[in-house]
C-alpha cells in the first residue's frame, strides 16, 4: 500500500496554481529555468482544468460548479487574456476550449459565466483586443466569437467605443486575421436581431458612417463580403426602419449606382442586392425619384444587359421586376 499517494489537487487548488503561475512566465531572462518551469505549470494546469470540464466520460456537476466559482471569484480568465500571448501554442488552445466550455455551461435557464462576464467587461474587450496581436488573434477571436452568441456580451460590445475598432481590425490586419474580424463583425449585427434594430435606429449615422469606409474599400474581399452584409441588414424585416432612411439617401442610391459599373462581376450583384431596395420601394422619396428618372435611359439600357450569363432564376425575375418599375417612371 502507497501511503504517500499524492491526493487529487481540488479545483480552487488548479485555479490558484494557475493563477500563481501566470505571473511567473516572465520572470528571469527568456528561456531561463524559472520560466520554463512556469510554462509548464500553466500548462499542466489547463490540462487538468480542462479534464474537469470536459471529463473522461461524464463532467462531475460538483467539480465544475466549484471550478466555475474558483475562475470568477480569482478572475481567472481575465488573468488568462492578458497572459494568453506568453502561453505556448497547446496552451492557448486549451484556454479557448476552456473558455467556450464555461462560456456554455447552463443552469436551467442561466448561464452563470454570460452573469459573470456582464459584471466585468474587460474580459469582454480583452478577446476583443487580441486582434491587435498576430499570434494570438484567432485564439481570442475564437473566444470573442462564443461570447457574442450570448445577447447581454454582444449588446456590451455594440454599444462600446471599441466597437469602432472593427473597421481597423479589419482593413489593416493580415488576411486570416481579417476574415476572422469580419465574421465577428456579422456575427455581432445578424445574430440578435431586433437588439441590433434598435440599436441602428438609434445610432443610425454614426453606424453607417463607420460602415461605408468598408464598402468603399480597397480591398476586394472587404467591399463584397461588406456590401453582401449590407444587403442582408436592408432586408430583415427587424430593421424596417433602418432600410427606410438607408433608401432615403441620394448619397446611398448614388454610391450603389457607381458600385453597379465595378470591374468586379461579384461587386456588381451584391450591388444590385442593394439597389434593388430603392427601385422596389414602392413610397420613393422625390429626390430618389428624380434621380431615378434622371437616369431612366441609361438604367434600362444598362440592366438590360446586366448578368444575362447568370443562371438564376430569382436574379433573372428581381431584374425583371425593376426593368418594369424603372419603366414606369
């Protein structure tokens, strides 16, 4: 019989080991004994935290309230953002799935980590900011990415300054990175639908200000997945409003007028997507009407010709539709 069998380390124990040794990983010089002994208590930490959460078969209900108690009342995973670039790459990973396992634990109706996150934004704008650094930025967009699922985060960051940011994460960070803000981006103005209405209607110019820089952008790839964004936020009916005073605008149907004539093929259709909402709305505004009319000859003569090579039938039967409505002007 083993007397000296080392007991199981309790969660508040992995916790505040964890906690501890976050400091450590900078302390002596790079690549020194002290160090790498940090690193490799962090990570045989996260390991075992991670064994709690997920189990071998079935996660104990016990272990993991206690572990979820330990993380919220140390602020452990504020602490893990902040060191999150000094981990190792394994590392980092356990500390997404980490995260999006509390991130979903449930409790009848609550979700006990969305409660505690509320209280402490900056976990929040920590994931958010990740995007600042190269090599952490998909592992804190991930994070960020399970946080807007839930309303009360997604209305946080909306409702921020940083918010603002995502135009910058998006056009000056390297590809990877910038697909990675921009699907946070749609995933923050399409998930929660009648919270973001009325958050548009409210912030309407300020919104539409910061957005037209990206679909007036250089970068292909920006301005189509933009505009295709805008497009879908037009034409959900929780945003009625929004489209109504977007269409309104003889700055918008001109913008989506020149974006029809774009060397790109795909610009042009998901232009269309836009310039459609103008033509089809059956209340037009004089001054959208006038230009409209303005421009009757050239537009007929232009849509006539648009995309006769696509094969689809809806497309085929909108253009249709505004070749008569442009007719009867």
């Amino acid at each position: 019989m083993n007397f000296f069998k080392t007991k199981p380390r309790t969660p508040p124990d992995l916790v505040r080991g964890l906690r501890d040794a976050l400091p450590r990983l900078e302390a002596g010089p790079p690549g020194g004994e002290v160090r790498r002994k940090a690193n490799e208590e962090v990570a045989k930490n996260l390991q075992q935290i991670k064994s709690i959460l997920y189990g071998d078969g079935e996660p104990l209900p016990e272990l993991v309230a206690q572990l979820a108690q330990e993380t919220y009342s140390t602020d452990l995973l504020y602490h893990l953002l902040q060191n999150i670039h000094k981990l190792e790459f394994e590392s980092r990973k356990d500390v997404v799935q980490i995260f999006n396992n509390l991130l979903r634990r449930q409790i009848g109706a609550r979700f006990p980590t969305v409660e505690y996150l509320c209280s402490k934004p900056e976990v929040l704008f920590a994931a958010f900011d990740g995007y600042a650094n190269e090599e952490i930025a998909l592992n804190t967009g991930m994070i960020l990415r399970e946080m807007l699922r839930h309303e009360p985060l997604a209305k946080i960051l909306l409702y921020s300054e940083q918010f603002y940011r995502f135009p910058h994460y998006i056009e000056t960070t390297t590809f990877g990175i910038s697909c990675d803000a921009y699907t946070n981006l749609k995933e923050t103005l399409t998930r929660h639908k009648a919270m973001v209405a009325e958050y548009l209607d409210k912030n309407y110019d300020r919104f539409f200000s910061s957005f037209t820089t990206l679909i007036l952008s250089n970068n292909y790839v920006t301005k189509r997945q933009s505009l295709k964004l805008l497009g879908e936020i037009l034409l959900d009916r929780a945003n009625f409003n929004v489209m109504t005073r977007y269409i309104a605008s003889e700055t918008n149907l001109k913008m989506m007028m020149n974006m029809l004539r774009d060397k790109s093929k795909n610009i042009q259709f998901e232009a269309f997507h836009v310039f459609k909402v103008f033509v089809a709305n059956p209340k037009k505004p004089p001054q959208i009407e006038s230009i409209l009319r303005r421009n009757k000859d050239k537009l007929l003569k232009f849509l006539k010709d648009f995309h006769n090579d696509k094969e689809d039938e809806q497309f085929m039967d909108e253009k249709q539709f505004l070749i008569v409505q442009i007719e009867s002007l």
